[in-house]
C-alpha cells in the first residue's frame, strides 16, 4: 500500500508540474522555437529556462509535504510527544535560535532502519528536519546532537535553494544545448528523416549532457557537505560532530535520497569508488571526519 501511495504522490506531482509549465509558457507567449527559418534562440532560450527552473522550483516548494507523504515523516506533537521526542524538538529549536534561523524548523521522525536525517523546506522559515528511527536507536543524543547541528547548517546556509537554482541553471543547458545539436544533426539528413533524427538526438544528448550534469551537481553538493558539517561543528562543538560521523561510519552506510524530491540533505553517503564517486552527492564520511579533525 506504502508504494502505490509512492507512485501515486511522484505522478500527482509530475502531472502538477507540467501542468504549471505549460500554464507559464502559455502566459508568456513562448512560441515553438523551430520555425521555417531555423531556430529562434530567443524562444528555444526561454523555453528550456521556464522548464529547466520550472519543475526544480515546484519540487522545492513541494519538498516538506513530499517528505511527509512519500518518506512517512510524522511531525513531533508537543503535546503527545514522548521524552526523546521533546529532546529532539528542543534541541532543534536551540540550534535554530543559534543559527539565527526565523523560524524553528518543524521536526519529524520517519520509520527506517537505516541511521539517517535530513533537512529540507522552500526558504529558512518554511523548513522541516527530519530522522529516523533507525538513527534514534543507534546514537547517543551527544551524536544526535551533531547530526542535527548539521542539517540545521544545511538550513542556515540555505542549501536547499542554492541546490535547486544550481539545478534549475544544469537543466536548462541541458536541454538547450541538447536541441540545438539535435537541430544541426537533422540538417544532414532528408527532409523526410529530419523530424526522427532531430527527435532521437534530442533524447540521446539530454541523457549525456543530463550525466555530465549530474556530475557538476554532485561535486558542488559535496562542497556545501563540507560546510554543513563545518557550521554543525561551530554550533556544537567539533568533538560531537566528529563523534556523530564516526558513529555513522560504524554503521551500514545507505542509499542518498532523491534529490530532486526532498533535496538529500541526509548526513551519510554510499560507499563509491571510481567513476561511480563522481555521482556521490556526499563525501566520504571518512574524508569528512579528517578534514573537521584538520580543521581543529
């Protein structure tokens, strides 16, 4: 039942944003960018903004109430709140008051065995930080501590934005570098085989310039990792976040979120090698431990 409810949200909020775009482009008089004469830069350009910012904007505005229904998250009641859940909502409201946020985030716990958190939320009034069982179960609260003083930075630095506007910046190159060569590519062909070539490019070099931006992404995801942990260091100390990083590193290390459903702000990281690490939008935790340790 938990995965239809899954495929059931992803489409809804699929359908939403093409939908949304479709209403923007109409609104903005966005023509077809192929005409008798070629291209038209100018309506090709605007297109692929409208639609490259478009669904990265929509999915973070919808990304506390995805998170609530696609991962289960469950906001902390403070008046039915167990002792570790007023723990857990205390301490958050003090970190937040620490990190100058507007607004405390909301805090929820989800159901998984996998030790893991995240932060996320349209702006740094409207945030929610969330963790699972599985974390609450295998740390300490001076650990916990840590972890959370990391996703408050997340917020504070307001990654979530700056994730999706470095997002919505690699979609729009993607597609519009893909139609343009996809467009050169049909020229070398019949009238008659034109609209299949142009079409199958348009696929093929989405999929490869989609790649390389993935890669630009990840890398600048493991960069503001580095400064989450430095800010959750300053927040509580660097002996907690270091000793909340090794206490993850003596775990299963898990799966990263989906990025373009609830930012994966989560603190840990997949073991990759290789190529494969190009694609880790988190460092590895020992990495990560070894700078906090050379920074002290």
């Amino acid at each position: 039942m938990a995965f239809i409810k899954r495929i059931f949200l992803f489409l809804l909020v699929n359908m939403l944003i093409m939908v949304s775009i479709s209403t923007v482009l109409t609104l903005l008089g966005v023509r077809p960018y192929l005409t008798a004469q070629g291209i038209d830069y100018q309506s090709l350009l605007l297109f692929c903004l409208v639609w490259g910012f478009g669904g990265a904007l929509i999915s973070l505005g919808l990304s506390r109430v995805t998170a609530k229904w696609m991962m289960g998250v469950k906001v902390i009641d403070p008046v039915a709140a167990s002792p570790d859940e007023r723990w857990l909502q205390a301490t958050v409201e003090r970190l937040a008051t620490q990190a100058n946020l507007p607004r405390t985030p909301e805090v929820g716990v989800y159901d998984s065995e996998s030790p893991n958190a995240f932060a996320t939320g349209p702006t740094k009034a409207r945030a929610l930080v969330a963790v699972s069982t599985g974390l609450l179960r295998s740390m300490q609260k001076q650990q916990l501590e840590g972890v959370l003083a990391h996703e408050v930075a997340h917020i504070a630095n307001g990654d979530m934005v700056t994730m999706t506007l470095v997002q919505g910046v690699i979609n729009a190159f993607v597609m519009f570098f893909a139609r343009i060569i996809a467009f050169a590519a049909g020229q070398l062909v019949d009238s008659e085989k034109r609209g299949l070539v142009q079409y199958v490019c348009v696929i093929l070099f989405e999929i490869l310039f989609s790649l390389l931006g993935m890669m630009a992404v990840a890398a600048f995801s493991r960069y503001r990792e580095y400064r989450a942990d430095g800010g959750g260091a300053d927040l509580v100390g660097r002996g907690k976040m270091i000793a909340a990083l090794q206490a993850l590193q003596r775990t299963v290390e898990v799966p990263e979120l989906a990025p373009q459903t609830i930012a994966a702000f989560q603190i840990s990281a997949g073991r990759r090698s290789g190529l494969l690490a190009l694609f880790s939008t988190h460092p590895p935790l020992a990495e990560r431990i070894r700078k906090l340790q050379q920074q002290a």
